[in-house]
C-alpha cells in the first residue's frame, strides 16, 4: 500500500468492544474513526474520505446489515467488514450477497485477524481505485493500433507518426526487439490515405536468400528448381498500398541491390524474367541492427541506407518508459480477461511493484505474455506475484545489491523509496529463508517476526513457501 494511512471507520454500540478494536487497529497503522451510533457512521462515510468500514451487527437505531445495505447503495466499492457476537448461517449469507468483504465473530480467536481482514480491505480498495484512475488514463491516452503510452518518449512517437502518416516517405523504424516496431507499420499505413490500400508485412530474416528475393518481387515458371508456375511478389501484392520490411538489417548483399532498384524506379524483374512490372508500393522498414556500424564495416550499401533513411522514428525500450509499465499492464488485463471470460480486473501492489522493477529485456511483447499468462493462472479479480512468470519473480534487479542499479530518478521520492524498501525486504526474506532451509518458523525467530506476519511478508514478495 502507498504511504498514506488506510481510513477506517470502525461502528460498534459497545464502547469498551469500540476502544479495543481501534488500539488495535491503530497499532496496525490505521487511521480510526471511532463511532457507536450507526447512524453517524452512515454520514460520515458519505464525504468519500473512507476506505474501510468495519460495523457490528447488533446495534440500535440501525443494524449493521442495513448500515451495509446503505453503504453499498450509495458507494458500491467501499469495502465493508461485518462482525457480530451472534453468528449464524442466514446472516453471513445475507451479509456476503449485500457485498460485504468478509465477516468475522466475537470474540475473535486472534487479535491479529481484525488488522490482517482490514489491511486485505484496503488494499483491494487501493486496487479498485487504482484500476479506476488506470481506465480513466487510458481513455485519455493516444492508441496507435494497440500502443499506449503516456510518456514523453511514446507522446513523441505519436507525434511523428500523425506527421508522417499522411505522406509518401520511406520510413525506417528502429528500436529492440519486442517494442512494436510493426504496430508502428500499421498506424503509418493506416492513419494515412492509402489506409483502403493492401498493408504487407515480410520478416526479412525468417526467410532465406532465394525465399526472399521469390517472396519480394516474385518469380516465373522454371526460375528455379520447384518454381511450377508463375509467382506475384509482395511488392505487387502492395501496390498502392505498403510494404512493411521487418528486420531490414539482415538481406543480402544481393538482395539490397534488387531492393534499391525498386526504391529508386519504382519497378520490379520477377526472379528468372527480363521484363519489369511498374509498382506504386511505399516502403517501410524496420531494424533493432545497428545500420550505421553495418554500412561502416561494408555490409549494408550505403546508398539503400539512404533511401531508406528518409525518415528514421525510433521506439523507446520498455525500460525507458517505466510510467507507462502500468498502463500497458492493465491494458493487457483488460484484454486477455475479456478474451478468456475471466473477471480479472486489477494487479496486487506486490505484483506490480516487481512489474515496474524488471528489466523488460523483452519490452512490451514479454510484459503481454507475463500478463496473459498471469490472467491464465489468476484465482480471483487480482493478478498477485505467483502468477508472474519464474524469471520475474528471481529478477536479477530485486536483490538490494542491485537496489542502486533501479532506475528510479524518474520516480518521485515517496515511490523511490517504496521500490528500494520492496527490494530490501524481498532479498532480506529469501535470504533467511535459505538460511534456514526453507523452515518458515525458524526464519520468523531469526527476524524476530510473528509467524503469521513472517509468512504475509513471504506473500506480498511473492515468495512461495
């Protein structure tokens, strides 16, 4: 949870019930506002300041399911926890279908079960509010055929595709694999006027030299050995629309001589004919090679470097936007839940926090599968750290000798701060952990903690016992 102290309001008749409860939970590190006249409770909820309510049953004036009943009628997320001395079956029952988040007895058996129920209430409050203010941003955010972004990097992106797509220019897309450098294709070629045209896209290192060349600018029969008939080329498939050229950087020598001749005459030769065929194809093309170093060392002609450097947009690693980690997590989420029929809707600050401290080697096309995969194996609405992939969960950046390796400069102090005590205290767990061999117990001693918290802070680390 974030630094500011959870607000409960705590409703109970009995005074001496009321002093307990809230020393309680104020020892806990909430903030308390005591009532035993349910229809104050009732009036002060309303100014919205609250994030949990914990109300008795049994109360004059009003009892503590209307009290519930009135609550979610007029705030349907706040969460509200039910306990009485008289439990029976009906009123569970009564108080779970008005949509109270948990129901406890007096007297409890341990003490520490009121403060564990209201630190999950307000945490799933905290979630519900953030997935609340992720939708709102998404709304606001510009969407290119699937990106999203908020960030500086990503705004500017935006920017230049609005300003290119409408036009004619060969556009040479660069970034690390897995950032969407085709996405990029698709929103030049659809935001622009040949957006009615044919979009082609051909992963130019998936296929070898002759396959390539065959699929480019096609062939006749007989060009070559299994070549039965006749064979139209992608750039003829394109015509009057674009060619998206992924991974530029790796065709022949051979290749970039036939592509050039395209590029500057606007015709193609079908492998094994003398005969050109006039197209009207824009061309983009995409690399992570640095093209550069490629031309200087002689393995990228220079010229086609040129003709293909009309326009150069460069795409932002994952790691360089961290603002948007969240944004695009819960973009997923909406996404695969629907498209799985599961009512997934939120990430645990647990889960998110070693989101936003990986290292996204992958970019976004590695935090999509984490997230599906994650929506696969969630039990609940709430993504949390066991259903993140094992290479997240080790992450090499969560140990505190790599504390002063995050990124966090972009970060304000409070967030800093929060990331660099999860790192510490996830390194300091699994430490003691493996220290002891995995005996929970006996780590909990070594620390000096209470089992129980010993084994939630395990959980919110995403430390499996």
């Amino acid at each position: 949870m974030s630094d500011v102290q959870p607000k409960v309001l705590l409703i109970d008749d009995d005074k001496v019930i009321l002093r307990a409860f809230t020393e309680i939970l104020k020892r806990a590190g909430f903030e308390v506002v005591p009532i035993s006249d349910p229809l104050d409770g009732v009036a002060i909820a309303k100014d919205g300041s609250i994030d949990v309510v914990v109300t008795d049953i049994t109360m004059p004036n009003l009892s503590g399911i209307e009290v519930l009943r009135q609550f979610k009628a007029a705030q349907p997320d706040l969460e509200v926890i039910v306990i009485t001395g008289n439990a029976t079956v009906e009123t569970a029952s009564e108080a779970v279908r008005l949509g109270a988040f948990d129901y406890l007895t007096k007297p409890l058996e341990r003490v520490e079960d009121l403060a564990m129920r209201v630190s999950r209430a307000a945490e799933r409050r905290v979630l519900k509010r953030r997935t609340v203010e992720l939708e709102k941003a998404l709304d606001g955010v510009r969407v290119f055929e699937g990106m999203i972004g908020q960030s500086a990097p990503m705004q500017a992106v935006f920017k230049l595709v609005e300003t290119v797509a409408p036009t004619t220019a060969t556009v040479l897309i660069r970034g690390e694999t897995g950032t969407g450098k085709e996405l990029v294709a698709r929103a030049l070629h659809y935001r622009g006027p040949r957006k009615n045209k044919p979009f082609v896209a051909v992963n130019c290192s998936a296929l070898t030299e002759t396959l390539l060349e065959s699929e480019l600018f096609g062939h006749v029969k007989g060009a070559f050995t299994g070549a039965v008939g006749m064979k139209r080329g992608l750039f003829e498939a394109a015509d009057g629309g674009t060619l998206f050229l992924d991974e530029i950087g790796d065709i022949s020598a051979a290749t970039q001589v036939k592509l050039l001749r395209v590029l500057q005459e606007g015709e193609v030769r079908k492998v094994g004919s003398n005969d050109v065929v006039k197209v009207d194809t824009r061309v983009i093309a995409a690399t992570h090679v640095d093209l550069e170093k490629a031309k200087a060392e002689g393995e990228f002609r220079e010229d086609l470097y040129y003709r293909l450097n009309v326009i150069t947009l460069t795409l932002p690693s994952l790691r360089d936007r961290p603002t948007d980690i969240p944004l695009v997590a819960q973009h997923f989420v909406d996404h695969y839940a629907k498209k799985m029929g599961k009512k997934v809707n939120s990430i645990s600050s647990a889960a998110m926090e070693l989101l936003l401290s990986n290292a996204w080697t992958g970019n976004v096309r590695e935090l999509q599968h984490a997230i599906e995969r994650a929506v696969i194996l969630a039990q609940g609405e709430t993504i949390d750290p066991a259903g993140l992939p094992e290479q997240i969960l080790n992450g090499k950046r969560g140990a505190p000798s790599d504390v002063g390796q995050l990124d966090l400069l972009h970060l304000p102090f409070a967030r800093a701060k929060e990331l660099t005590v999860r790192a510490f205290e996830r390194h300091y767990i699994s430490k003691m952990l493996e220290k002891t061999s995995g005996n929970i117990s006996a780590a909990a001693l070594a620390s000096g903690m209470d089992r129980s918290n010993f084994r939630r802070a395990m959980k919110e680390c995403g430390l499996r016992e």
